[in-house]
C-alpha cells in the first residue's frame, strides 16, 4: 500500500485548495454520510455553533464554501461541528532543550488524506499536515507556535468540533501558548485527545481536552493514546499506549539523548508502527522546529524538510510494508525480529513491561530518577495486567467500525 502526499502552497484558498476539494470530498461524504445519526445537526446549526466558537474563522469559511460549490452536504461538513466519530493512534515528545517536537501519526494509509498545505489565509503563515481538507493534524505558524494530538483513548462522543478544525483555528489565529490554551479551553471537542503545544523557546504545555469533563492543562512532555488514567483497557492493550509512553518518559528521564537521537527513534521498532491492515501503521515521523521555521517529515530512509522560507511544492510517493525491510534495528535485536514483524514487537513490548513490573527495568533501579508519571503508569499497567484475562483485544473488524472509512 503506498500514500501520495502532496505538498502544496497557496496563501488563500483558490484553485489549488479547489482541486485538492474535489479529490477528496467524493470519499469525505460518502463517510460523512453514511455515519450520521438521526439528529444530525442542521447547516444552520452547525454554522451558529461555529459563529459562536470560532467567529474569526467565519469569513474564511464562507469562502472555502464558494469554492466547493452549492452542496450543502459540503457546508455543513466543513463547519467541523459534530463530525462521525473517529480515531487515530500516534506519540508525540518534546524536547524542551532544543525546542522540538517530534511525533508519529498512526493510523490507516488508505484514509489519510495526504496533503502537507503551506498558507496564509488569515495573515499567519502556516504549514500544516492536513485532514478532513481544512484541518490540522500538527503544524506551526509563522508566530512558532507548534500543534500535534494524539488520541485520548476514551470512547465517549459528546457535542463539540473535530479536532482537527480546532487545531486550524488555533494556528490561524494564536500567537503565545497562553493564547492557544485558552482556545482549546473554550472550544468544544467531540472527542478526547492529547494536545500538545509548543513555542520558538522550547515551552509547552500538554492539554488533555474531552467532551464530558473540563480540560486539563499539565506540563508532561510525552503522550500516546490515553490521558489522565486507561479508560479504555481493550484499546490500551491494542495500542500498547502505556508501554509506549514509558519508552518516552526513559528517554526524558535518562537526558542522555540528542534531539536527532530521540527523532531517530522514532523511525525505529518499537515506536515505529506497522500494523497497517489494523489501522495502526506509522504514516510519518514529522519533526518541528520552530525556532528556524522548519518542519521535516521522515520515513525509514526518506526524509523531506519544508521551512517558511523555502517551501517546496511536489507530490511524494511513500509505500508502506508490514513486514520490516530491514533485519535489525538498535532496539529491538536481529534474533527477535522474525518474518513476522508485529508479532516480533509484540513480544517486545510484552517483556519491556514485565522488566519495569519486576523492577528488573535498568531505570527502576535508581528511584530517584523515576518522575512521578512514570509511577504513574506503572500503576496503571499493573492494573491493566491483572484485569487483563476479563479483557478481548480489538480485532481488526471491530476498529475498521469505529475509525473513518474513507475509501
């Protein structure tokens, strides 16, 4: 399976965000559509919500209207209120030292859009992985102001926006972190997800944000696919988000590793996913820095850097495997990597767990060097484990239900 992405730069919607309109929006509807409930929300409604919420976005989206022409279907999409559920998997870090911010997005090559878009349409300027055609996956502005989310792991849809049309406003239209915090304060989201934000100094904040209970604003500087604590148990073993982010907070906690070392990880097993056929592959690596006004996007052994300064428009080509191309990588040895490449990393994550259970894991031997999130997390993997047998993993039938089927 392969992806095209395009990389695209066009400083107000015209023509380009037209045609990449009318390639995607066939697949968009016919999604939209056939998950709608009963009571959907009316165009009136959704563009009142979106008036009350994000007024300043407004005028940008009546013209993004214009352009997709007179479907309704379209308008009301487009509002972002009150979208059919969905979800992704993904990481993300901050390296505070060096101002950057790295993060994988996981999720299903076949419904992902596939558009990294340069643009002005509100006077900052912007580079942003896009989803849903307006919105954002993770991006900076021209104020160094970075995005990124990860999923929440919780299962509860309430009323609100999709995420990814909050994180378009906040690049449009917030300059300090403060700015931005307040934004995913006041906006509702239909779903929960980890937000985290980051300045040109390397500052952040981590905002866990849910449809049924205030956000929460914290200063961790890692986060996979749960929040406060597993609500979701079934998708926390699937995910191996726990282990995952136990893997990020060791690399914090030991601060021995550069910034290009802790982005190199993340190509590598067991970050780098390839559960492709289940939803849950690594569709990139993407690398921010802010401070030079850059991004970067990677892939093992292809990589692709777009700054403000130097965008480059061009569609690149990335396939995408389940089985590893190559036969060893630092973290997990060449003996364990078999054929089977999942299984392999399943095996991985299952014995890393049980070296921090039996306090066998290198860092449990100096307590003094375990931060508080990682007493966290072993506490609730502890609680996970025993629970475990009363637990069904997902099958692969059962996410293809709940994720955006696009194609």
């Amino acid at each position: 399976m392969h992806l095209d992405l395009h990389s695209i730069s066009e400083k107000k919607p015209g023509k380009k965000w037209q045609k990449c309109f009318q390639q995607h929006w066939p697949s968009y509807k016919k999604w939209y559509l056939s998950k709608e409930r009963i009571k959907s929300p009316s165009l009136r409604t959704c563009r009142a919500r979106l008036k009350k919420h994000m007024p300043e976005f407004y005028s940008t989206y009546l013209q993004l209207c214009d352009l997709a022409g007179k479907d309704p279907v379209a308008h009301r999409f487009l509002t972002g209120y009150q979208p059919p559920p969905y979800m992704s998997g993904c990481a993300q870090v901050v390296n505070e030292r060096e101002a950057q911010l790295i993060r994988n997005y996981d999720y299903d090559p076949n419904l992902s859009e596939g558009t990294l878009l340069h643009s002005a349409w509100n006077g900052k300027k912007v580079i942003a992985m896009g989803d849903s055609l307006i919105g954002v996956l993770d991006g900076l502005n021209d104020s160094g102001l970075v995005v990124s989310l990860t999923f929440g792991g919780r299962r509860v849809i309430g009323e609100g926006f999709g995420i990814p049309f909050i994180l378009r406003y906040v690049l449009e239209f917030c300059t300090t972190l403060n700015q931005a915090v307040d934004a995913l304060k006041r906006i509702p989201s239909h779903m929960s997800y980890n937000i985290m934000l980051m300045n040109q100094f390397g500052e952040h904040s981590l905002v866990q944000i849910a449809p049924d209970r205030a956000p929460i604003v914290t200063d961790l500087s890692a986060s996979t696919n749960h929040q406060e604590k597993v609500d979701w148990p079934e998708h926390a073993l699937f995910t191996k988000t726990i282990e995952r982010e136990l893997y990020l907070q060791e690399m914090l906690v030991k601060n021995e590793y550069s910034s290009e070392q802790i982005a190199d990880a993340f190509l590598k097993a067991p970050l780098f996913n390839r559960k492709y056929n289940q939803g849950f592959g690594t569709i990139y690596t993407a690398v921010y820095q802010p401070k030079f006004g850059a991004m970067e996007l990677r892939w093992p052994g292809v990589s692709m850097r777009q700054t403000f300064a130097g965008f480059q428009e061009g569609i690149t080509t990335i396939r995408y495997s389940e089985k590893l191309d190559v036969s060893a990588t630092i973290e997990i040895p060449a003996s364990q990597l078999q054929a089977d490449y999942t299984h392999a990393v399943e095996s991985y994550w299952t014995e890393y767990g049980k070296t921090w259970a039996t306090n066998e894991h290198e860092a449990s031997k100096s307590s003094h060097a375990i931060s508080n999130r990682i007493q966290e997390l072993l506490a609730q993997m502890d609680r996970i484990a025993k629970a475990k047998s009363s637990y069904s993993l997902l099958s692969e039938s059962k996410i293809k239900s709940r994720v955006r089927m696009k194609k």
